[in-house]
C-alpha cells in the first residue's frame, strides 16, 4: 500500500471516527425517570405543602437531586376521585412510579394502573384491603408506608374517658362511606370493651348534616367527641371543629392541622416524618429494588398536641398530666 493510500485511509477513519463523536454528542442525555406524586389537599395550603416538602428532604437525604436523578411530578388533588384520573395520565406520560396518599386513593391508582410501581403512603390497613399480599413481603409491584391510626383507637377512647364529663361513656363520630371506616370503627369498639367503657356512636353521611349530629352528641350528656381519622373527617376538619365548638364540644383527632383549628387534642403519626421516611423507599425503588419485596413500613414517631384555648372556650379541665406529656400545648 502507497503512502498516499495510507494517508487517504487516516483521513478517512479519522473523518468517520469525528462523525460518530458529533452523533453522540448530537444525542441528548438520557432523561431521569419521571415520578408522579399524588397528595390529596392544596399547594396553597401550607401544612400540605409541607408533607412534599418533608418527601423532598427525604429524596436529598437519600442523595437524589430532582432533574438530574429523578423528575418529581406533584399533581395535588382535592378529592379521591380525581386521583385515578390523573394517575392515568401520569402513566400515559411515561411515569415509571406513582405515590398516591391514603387509603382510597392507592386502592383507585392500583384498579387504575395495575401494572405500574406504587409506593403508598399513609394508608390505615393495607392488608386488609388487599392492597398488599403481606406487611413483610406486599409482593407484586406495590409498597408503602402505613399511618397505622386504627392502633391508636385505644389511645382516643383513654383520652375521651378522661376529660368527658360522664364516667366510663365515651362518644364517637365516623364516616361510613369509606373503605377502610368500618375496620377502624370496630377496632374502637374492641378498646372501649378492652377498657370496660361504653362506645356511643354517630354516623355522619354528608357534611350538611354536621349541625344535626353535633347538637344530637351534645344532648346525649357529652363534652367530648372521637372523631374517627378518614379523608373526610381531615378535609372537612374545620367545619366538623366549628361546629363542635359551637355546641359546647371538644373534639379529638389524629392530625395535627386539627389542633390549630381548634380540636381539644391531636394525637397522631408524625406525617413530616412519615414523608420523609416514604422518600427513602422511592430512592431503594429507582435503583433497582423491586417494591413487592420492601416491607411495609408502620409509623416511628407520633406527635400529642392540647389546644388550651378551646379547652377553655368549651369549660374543660384538661388534667396536667395530659399537659405535661405533650409535645406542643397551644395557649
């Protein structure tokens, strides 16, 4: 071979070897998974806003960047029924896993999406409604975090018998129409019979109905009211205290936002926590982990709030070993 051969070939494989490098670098990079995250309340609203930003820290702390390692997409909903909806669309767009919250709405996005990864969080008994095969191995495609509140039945009733006003009666008030309602409305009969108290009960339908139903709680001699733990008692929470207060009623709950709004005492998961932990389990997922075999995980840390100042308004005497134990006392 001539050197002039030599030379034309060097020319021409170093061309060749140029034009693949400028086809590489014409390829875009490949795009981080796209992530839907599905919480049910308001960007305005800044509890809510909060519990995405406590699953942020948690990605940062598990040392995901957004945009570079993942996309999270938050699409907020205001209702159960607008989350399988939107679930779809997320998944039509290319969403590799969604997280839904609650109990209705991760059963909706699992009917909606059965084949799509699912990391839930805070659903009350995800066995029980066959969300997952078992706690220890959920199996298939689904995993997540469990706000475990029908546990805490127990703890409501010991709180109700010590601040009513009739020994060994406490009063309930649940909402029916939900899916996981009657399970937590059963494990609180089974703690007041555990503590030989009677359960008096109140079924409430619509939120229309609140007035009735709270004027029917106070005539039956209470001061304080349980207020079962469900989507619709956290999103219709400050209608449900209004109204309660305005009968000369203190209300218990499980979510902290209720006790700014004017419930007596909130005793429940620590959500911040809850979300951040959740954050941990999506990092496991995206580099490989597949859901079914992650554990789900119950709550570590729980947060006890008193509103001195409704106490107060509605002529109850919260006793101070009640004030002592918790961890925020609104005066």
């Amino acid at each position: 071979m001539s050197r002039a051969t030599r030379g034309v070939l060097a020319i021409a494989a170093a061309s060749a070897l140029f034009m693949a490098a400028a086809v590489v670098l014409a390829q875009p990079a490949s795009r981080p998974p796209l992530v839907g995250f599905l919480p049910l309340g308001s960007e305005s609203n800044a509890y809510d806003r909060s519990l995405v930003e406590a699953f942020r820290k948690g990605l940062r702390e598990a040392g995901f960047v957004e945009g570079r390692d993942v996309v999270l997409e938050v699409v907020w909903t205001t209702n159960e029924s607008d989350v399988a909806p939107a679930a779809l669309r997320l998944v039509q767009r290319g969403a590799k896993l969604l997280i839904p919250v609650g109990t209705t709405a991760s059963m909706a996005v699992k009917r909606q999406t059965p084949t799509t990864p699912i990391l839930f969080i805070s659903v009350g008994n995800p066995l029980g409604i066959e969300l997952v095969e078992s706690l220890s191995h959920p199996g298939l495609n689904v995993t997540g975090f469990s706000d475990n509140l029908a546990e805490l039945s127990a703890k409501y009733v010991q709180f109700a018998a010590e601040l009513g006003n009739a020994p060994g009666i406490v009063h309930y008030l649940w909402y029916p129409g939900w899916t996981d309602g009657h399970h937590r409305f059963q494990v609180t009969e089974r703690a007041a019979q555990a503590l030989k108290i009677k359960l008096r009960t109140y079924a409430i339908d619509d939120i229309a109905e609140v007035d009735r139903v709270m004027a029917a709680i106070k005539k039956a001699g209470a001061s304080v009211v349980i207020v079962q733990p469900s989507p619709f008692t956290f999103r219709e929470r400050d209608r449900l205290i209004a109204s309660a207060t305005s009968h000369g009623l203190a209300t218990i709950f499980a979510f902290r936002p209720a006790a700014q709004a004017g419930a007596l005492i909130t005793y429940g998961p620590d959500y911040d926590d809850l979300y951040r932990r959740a954050a941990s389990y999506l990092a496991r997922i995206l580099r490989g982990t597949r859901p079914g075999d992650l554990p789900v995980e119950q709550p570590t840390k729980f947060e006890f709030l008193v509103n001195l100042k409704t106490a107060k308004a509605v002529g109850i005497t919260v006793p101070r070993a009640l004030i002592l134990r918790a961890d925020q006392v609104i005066e």
